[in-house]
C-alpha cells in the first residue's frame, strides 16, 4: 500500500486501489479506509485465489461494506480459478448490493456467459475488458447489460493497453457505447471530473 501511494504520488495520473488479504482481519479494514480517506485512493482490488479467501465470506464482505460506505468499487480478479469464478463474485455482489463489483476479465476465457448471467442478475455488478481475448463478448456484454456497466481495463503490465483498446473497437460498439467503456463509465464510478 505504501509503495502505491508513493507512486501515485510521483505520477498524478495513477489511481490507487488498495490490495489486501481481507483475513487479515481490522487492522487491514483500517489500512484500507486510511489509504482513501488520507491517501486519495480509490478503489479496493481483491484477488480470491491469491488469498484463499471466497468472494461472500465472512472477512470479504466487511472489505466490500467498508468499500459501499466509503464510496470505492470494488474490483475482483475473475476468472478461472476457484474462489474466482463469477457466480462466486456473484454472492458478494448479492451480499452487499449498495457495492459497486468490477470483475475483472468478465470470467476469463471460459466463464464468460456466467458474467453477463451474473450482470444481469445483479446491477451493482460491472464487467471489465482486459485479459479477456473476446471481441464479441464485449458486444454481448453490451447488447445484455449495457454500455454503462462494461469497462476498458489493460491488465497491464502483462496485456498491452494498445491490443487492449483495439479489442474493444474491434467489438463494433456504437461510438457512443465505446466511449462510455473506454473512459465514461470508470471515470462515473470513480467520481473523475476531467
């Protein structure tokens, strides 16, 4: 968390998102909310499979209420592996539907379909682009939940932003549509006036 904070301190065009093992219990809670209220960041990232902790336990959602109250999203990597599968974001997006639930990579390569079945199902749910390799499921995504709960993501620095950009004007979303998921959408969520 520190070395977030210093580096987006050094590069103003960063946005920090705090990266804890929610079993880590209080003392993480209190890292968390100090890192937005005193250092500006702006969003809460949990990875299940890195921590072995389930999207809807018990640890999880005290982060993701403390994120609701706070005002941050909440960003989980999923994807393929257990603990990370949509429908397992899915319970937490349902156990706390004042939060706003960004799954990352919409599901992965094969888990997909149960993201948008999940976006639509919940609403506080967002799907994000990176490091999921289809075009036309941006297109689905959009057609299904619509363009403002579809976001751009890179993944980077492991998936290029220029191949991560080009898969999305390759979706053939209307102009309008591609730029609520290029920038609208996350700079709404994230309460970003520029």
């Amino acid at each position: 968390v520190e070395y977030i904070k210093d580096c987006v301190r050094a590069h103003p065009r960063l946005i920090g998102y705090v990266r804890l093992d929610p079993s880590m219990g209080e003392p993480a809670i209190k890292l968390f909310e100090k890192a937005v209220k005193k250092w500006g960041f702006k969003g809460l990232k949990l990875h299940p499979a890195g921590n072995f902790v389930h999207p809807a336990h018990k640890s999880s959602i005290e982060f993701i209420k403390t994120a609701a109250r706070l005002g941050v999203p909440v960003l989980f990597h999923c994807g393929d592996e257990e603990y990370t599968l949509p429908l397992q974001v899915a319970k937490a997006a349902e156990a706390v539907p004042e939060a706003k639930i960004i799954m990352g990579h919409m599901g992965g390569y094969f888990h997909t379909e149960d993201a948008m079945l999940a976006a639509e199902k919940f609403k506080n749910i967002y799907l994000e682009t990176s490091a999921m390799p289809y075009p036309e499921v941006i297109k689905e995504a959009v057609r299904r939940i619509g363009a403002e709960r579809v976001l751009y993501a890179s993944d980077g620095p492991g998936c290029p932003p220029d191949l991560e950009v080009r898969k999305v004007r390759l979706a053939g979303l209307t102009k309008k549509e591609e730029e609520k998921v290029l920038a609208g959408n996350i700079k709404k969520i994230l309460n970003i006036k520029k």
